[in-house]
C-alpha cells in the first residue's frame, strides 16, 4: 500500500528528501547563494527556470520595441 502511494506522490521517499534550507551553490562561480534566489548575487548568473524564462521575454520585448523605433527612423 505504502508503494502505491509513494508512486502517486501522496507518501515521499526519505532517501531522496532536499533541504530547501541549504544554500544555491552557483555553477558559474560556485558563490553560495540563498534558497531561493533567482540570479546569483556575485556574478549574476541565472540560478531559475523562471527567472530565465523572464529573462529571456524581457530581451525579446526589448528586441520588438528597438525594431519598431528603427523603422520609425526610417521613414
């Protein structure tokens, strides 16, 4: 029983627990960084999915809006 609800995701396995205490360690510069921090604070690495993804449409909102006032200068 015990089985078919640690596949079901009710019950966790103890093996495999995380402390979500323990500090981000970034890749980039290995800077220990808090739980939940998004980019490192030392070298400002990505450190999310998330924050990459915010990232990543906040560049292209930019990329948009610099093609737009180009063409404007243009006519």
């Amino acid at each position: 029983m015990n089985d078919l609800l640690r596949i079901k995701g009710v019950l966790k396995d103890e093996k495999h627990s995380v402390n979500i205490l323990e500090p981000k360690k970034c890749p980039h510069c290995k800077e220990p960084n808090r739980p939940d921090a998004q980019f490192c604070f030392r070298c400002n690495f990505v450190m999310s999915f998330d924050a990459y993804q915010a990232d990543k449409e906040e560049r292209e909102k930019k990329d948009q809006e610099i093609q737009g006032l180009r063409k404007q200068t243009q006519i």
